[in-house]
C-alpha cells in the first residue's frame, strides 16, 4: 500500500474484506491431538464431562455452603430489622457494628467461590447494598474508602492521588468522615418515603489477615460514628484463628464491634465430597489411576489444601486423556460405548488388539478363540461388547464393596487400612488388597469385636447396599441382613463361652514307649494345641461367618484395575504430565529456553548441535552460555569481551578484521541489559569480594 502525499503523516489502510478463520475449540483440539483418528467425538465426549464437572462442582458448592451462607443471611437480616424496630440499643451499644467473622480455613483458592455466592445471595435476599473488598486494592484509607462508595452507589468517586500518602490521621479522618457522611446522605434520600425495614450496607473483607491493620482500625472508628444513621454490617474472612481479630485491632477498636463467629465446611471434608462425587462412582466413566490419584492428593495436603485446584487436576487427566488416548473414544456411559464399538474403524480395532489388557486377556482364552480375536474384525467387535459391560459392571461392584469394608475398618485401631476411603481407594488400585499384611490385621481386628460395634458396622454396610440396584449386590445385600437379624437374635448366653470345658487327655500317658527328642518336641506342641482349642460361642461362629463373606466380598470385588480388559479406555495414568503441569518447576524450564531457545521460539537460525548456542540465539541465552564456563566468580570484562566475539560473528563480520569483536556502545548496552536479565532472574549476583566481578549462582561449570 502507498500514499500520493507528499506531506508526513499517520495513514489508515483499511484491511481486505478476506477475513481472517475464527478456529473454535474443536479445531485446537484436533491440532494440538497425538492421534487424528476420531477426535472430533472425543472432542464431544470431552466437552460432555467437563461441563459435568462444572455444572456438578457448582450445585455441590452451593449445596455444603448452604448452611453457612443461610447463617450469614440470618444474621444480616437480624441485625438490620433490629435497628429499624427500635430493639437495637437493648442488643448492643450504639456504637457496635454487627460483625459476622467466617472461618473459611487456609485453603485461600477456594475462598473466592464461597465469597462470590455470599455476595449474590446477600444482594437477592438481603439487599443490593453489598461492598467486597481485598486488602491488594485497598493500601490506603482513602483507597478503601473509594472502594466501598463506589460499590455501595455504583457511581464514580475521584480521589486525590497526589496527596500526601504520610499524612497524619486526623488529615486523614476528616476527608474520609466527608466521603461517610456522603454515603448516608446518598443512604437516606434513597428510603426517605420507605416505610418497611431498610437493606443493610454489608462490607466484606475477604482477606482480612492481609489488610493493613492501622488502614482498618481508621475504617472501624470512622463507621462506628455513623452506625445510628447507616445500618453498617461486617463481614471478615478469616483464613487462620479468630485470634487474628484481637492482633490486628486493639481493644479501643474491636470493642466497636459485635462479633459473631460462623465456621465453614472444613477442606478435608470438602475433597472427601468431591472424591464422592467424581471418583468413587460408576456414573462417572473416567477414572484416575492409583499413582495420578496421589500426585493430586499429595498436592492437596502437603500444598495448598485447594479443593477447587484438585478439580482442577481432575479436569488435566480429562484433556491429557481425550487428547492422548484414541480409545478415549469408549469412555462414556455403557450404552454409549457399545454404540461406538460397532462403528470402530479397523486401525482402532488394532489398536484395541495392541492393548496390554487385551493381550492378557486373549491369552486365557483357547486357540481357536484367540485367532478369530486376532484376525476377525466382527467377533473382536462383540468380544469388546462383551468386555465394555464387565468393565462397568466391574464398577457398579467395586465401589459399593470398597465403601462396604471402609465402613467396616475406618474405626479399627490405628486405621490399618486408612481412616479416609480415599486412602483405602489408594492402596486397591495399586495392588490386590487382600495380599497386604494391614488388611490380615484388619480382619484379626474385625474377629475380635464385640456385637455392638459389629453389629453397627454391618448394619452401616447395609445401608450402602441398600443404594445398589446390580443383582450381585442384591444378594450381598439379602446375606448381609440375614447375618445382622441372627446377630440382633442373640441373647446373652450366646455370648459367653461354654461354661464346661471340654475333657482333655494328656498325650504324656501314652508316652510309655522310649522316644527320641523330636518326637517328645511334637507331642508336646500337640498337647499346648490341645489346651488351646475350645468350642466358640455362638456368637463367635456368626462373628466368623460375617467377617469370612466380607473377605470374600472384597476377594472377588476389589482387584485392581489393571485385572481389568480395556481398562485403558477409561483410566488415565500418566502421573509425570500431571505433575509437571501442576508442580511447575519455573527455574527448570528457564535453563531449558535459554539453553535451547529454538524450542521456544521454532526459529531455524537457532538450531544447535551438541548442546551449543548460535551466535542468532539472543542475547541473554548467549551471556547464558557463557557464563556457563566460567568459575564461581566471573570477570565482567571478559565476560563482556566474549560476548562481543560472539555478536560480531552472528553480524556476519571478518574475523581477521581489526574491529572484529570490538566493544561498541551499543553492544556494551546490549550486554549490560543482558546481565542485567540474568541477575534479575537470580543466575548471578554482585559481590563485594571483587568490584569488577560478580557470583554465579548456577551448579556446574569450572
């Protein structure tokens, strides 16, 4: 494009009417896909569960902060009519401000959701006039203040950004004693014809321990003047102790407030939901293997206690799965799937064959069955059927089992199979439980309880059952309750032990004969067998045939995954991507751009062999590299020299030239900017020991 103008000038070319392709989220996904082959259904079948996992989290958080948030609701209404009633000054003083402090605990991801809905219930059922601040935009007085009026009135408020940020306090109580009076006049010629009760003005502090304590104590006394004419409620989240109130605020300023506290939902028992939800379940087809399950509860409890960053992993393994995994194809629902095993293509059917589930699964069976498994499409295709109905009936079995035994060993001593079900989840998938010695002392445990604690076990593993529709678990079912009415129709005298012993007669009598001293060893163990052994009690008989089905319960239901054919399909198990995306190591992946910037950057001037970096490269990876063959101290000015080689051999100049790797300003800027980089990414550093010298902070090198 050009220009007749012989003037200078800023000139608009309008763009052609060619418009540029919007590419939607399908055609990343079959971009970015290790396998093309059917990706726009595993798009589909992917889209369905993540928007299950949304939809599902969201009614799940409402539903475990119902209570808390009708609380805050009650209390909000409560002290609000009160003061309209006239009932106010019998409550409290007249200068408190009702203060609702909530316990949200240290999982701070989460905390944005919990005040999200706090404030969309207190606008729908309370009143419209609700304030959420964080400490990060509220520095200064001045700056919460502006906050709150501006979202109070949904007008503009101008504040003076130029005063003085040290000005003293009254200065500053004075300008905002202006700004609350403005409020509570803006407050009164809104309800000055209302008749009924007036809506709160609820300020929340998401972050309180954040605030800065002096910024807060200034807000407190300054609103505490005006609690008469504007009905002023608080609400502080608290991650860590209510204590952290009486820190922050001394008595003068806490004194102003009444205070009520509201506990949350703890995240322990917020993950132990979620697992419920979107793990512990057959509805759900995607499943996460043991190890996966543990880089993501291990990032859990030993980071940020984040249920909302655990769904998060959760929704990882979903992508990492569909994206990866062409037989992805297969994990939906059991109607679904059989669906799409009879329009299966003939290298999705080889793919199947390739599995290692499969092949140990074409392996039991005869010779004549495993040629027709690996040569005929069709019969493949019904065997698959056939397997895709045991893998979900596979399901509906094991989870009501595994809660089955978890109600049975969760109040065991020392919690030989975990307190949590996640734990005891944990060890079924990596290996057959029953082979563990923690499940032998289970089941010695579970033989020496008393009816009471029996009986409620058994009765608990009844209810869970109860839920089930499968037939299997209809007759585990109908067996459990025939052992629990046997067990209610014990007496007293079915729990003692016979009260006659048995006769025992002493093997040392028939010892008449001369023996050697092996078999005087094992007549004697014979005869301490003997003393031993005695007739069980009723109720030991009935507490041994329980405790015998449960084993086989869990014998024939709780075999690890990986017993299962085309199990593949439905389980993701990569733990390493998982991890690497979210325990990003960011130090790592700086060593890996500047020692390889083509990686990043695909630039084919900056490909390198042996580990080397072109002259191209820029010029922080190149000061990088050379720092890298330097000792523990480096020499700015032969660092600065080498540098100055390489940037005139990357400029194309002659080597036998005289100027060749001269030191210019602008390449003396150049790597000024470039160590500069460096320093700030935490590589070197200045030290005192040497003037023209600094530190490097890396391993390796001379």
């Amino acid at each position: 494009m050009s220009t007749s103008s012989v003037s200078k000038g800023c000139f608009v070319f309008k763009p052609s009417a060619k418009k540029r392709k919007i590419v939607g989220n399908e055609e990343h996904f079959r971009r970015g896909c290790e396998e093309k082959d059917g990706c726009a259904l595993r798009y589909k079948l992917c889209k369905q569960l993540w928007d299950r996992i949304i939809s599902d989290t969201e009614s799940l958080q409402d539903e475990l902060n119902k209570k808390i948030l009708d609380g805050l609701l009650d209390f909000a209404r409560e002290r609000s009519g009160g003061r309209k009633h006239g009932d106010w000054a019998a409550q409290m003083r007249a200068s408190e401000i009702p203060t609702a402090a909530l316990m949200l605990g240290v999982n701070v991801p989460d905390h944005d959701v919990t005040f999200q809905s706090l404030s969309e219930l207190l606008r729908s059922s309370v009143g419209p006039y609700v304030a959420s601040l964080q400490a990060k935009e509220c520095g200064l007085l001045k700056h919460l203040m502006k906050r709150v009026l501006e979202r109070i009135t949904g007008g503009v408020v101008a504040v003076d950004e130029e005063e003085d940020e040290e000005a003293d306090a009254s200065q500053i109580q004075t300008g905002a004693q202006c700004s609350i009076s403005n409020l509570c006049e803006w407050y009164k010629g809104k309800f000055k014809k209302s008749t009924g009760p007036n809506p709160p003005v609820v300020v929340i502090f998401k972050d309180l321990e954040a605030f800065n304590p002096k910024v807060l104590q200034e807000f407190i006394l300054i609103c505490s003047r005006y609690v008469q004419d504007l009905p002023l409620v608080f609400v502080f989240g608290i991650a860590t102790s209510p204590s952290t109130i009486q820190n922050m605020l001394p008595h003068s300023v806490s004194s102003l407030l009444c205070i009520e506290l509201f506990h949350s939902l703890s995240c322990t028992q917020h993950l132990s939901t979620v697992i419920d939800r979107f793990v512990l379940t057959p509805s759900f087809p995607f499943k996460l293997n043991g190890k996966v399950m543990q880089v993501l509860i291990s990032i859990f409890l030993y980071h940020d206690f984040s249920v909302r960053n655990f769904i998060k992993g959760v929704q990882l393994a979903l992508l990492e799965h569909f994206h990866s995994q062409p037989l992805s194809v297969l994990c939906c629902e059991k109607d679904v799937a059989l669906d799409v095993v009879g329009h299966l293509q003939p290298k999705d059917l080889e793919r199947i064959r390739g599995l290692p589930s499969f092949k140990r699964h074409v392996e039991a069976q005869t010779k004549e069955e495993q040629a027709e498994l690996l040569t005929d499409d069709a019969c493949l295709k019904e065997e698959c059927k056939k397997l895709i109905k045991s893998l979900h009936g596979y399901h509906k079995n094991y989870f009501p089992v595994l809660r089955c035994l978890h109600a049975l060993t969760s109040s065991l001593p020392r919690y030989p199979l975990g307190k949590q079900i996640r734990e005891l989840h944990l060890i079924c998938l990596e290996n057959c439980v029953w082979e563990s010695e923690d499940y032998g002392t289970a089941m010695k445990l579970l033989r020496m309880l008393s009816k009471d604690e029996l009986g409620a076990g058994v009765q608990r593993c009844v209810e869970i059952l109860e839920q089930e529709t499968s037939k299997t678990m209809r007759e585990a079912l109908e067996r459990l309750q025939e052992l629990l009415s046997k067990m209610k129709g014990l007496d007293l005298s079915d729990m003692a032990p016979p009260a006659q012993e048995p006769v025992i007669t002493s093997p040392v009598r028939n010892l008449g004969k001369k023996t050697d001293l092996f078999q005087l060893q094992k007549t004697l163990l014979q005869m301490n067998e003997t003393r031993r052994s005695k007739r069980l009690s009723p109720f030991e008989i009935l507490r041994n045939e329980t405790v015998d089905f449960i084993e086989t319960l869990v014998k024939s239901h709780l075999s690890p995954p990986e017993t299962q054919p085309l199990h593949e399909a439905l389980y993701y198990g990569s733990s390493a991507t998982v991890r690497r995306h979210l325990n990003a190591t960011p130090r790592t992946s700086i060593q890996a751009a500047l020692s390889d910037p083509y990686f990043y950057l695909q630039n084919e001037n900056l490909r390198a062999e042996d580990g080397g970096v072109s002259n191209r490269a820029p010029d922080i990876c190149v000061a990088y590299k050379l720092h890298l063959e330097c000792g523990r101290l480096i020499n700015l000015f032969d660092w600065m020299e080498a540098y100055s080689t390489v940037a005139s051999a990357a400029e194309g100049a002659d080597p036998e030239a005289e100027d060749f790797g001269r030191v210019d300003e602008i390449r003396h800027a150049r790597f000024i900017r470039a160590v500069s980089e460096l320093e700030f990414l935490g590589f070197v550093k200045s030290t005192k020991q040497k003037t023209d010298h600094v530190a490097r902070l890396t391993w390796g090198g001379c």
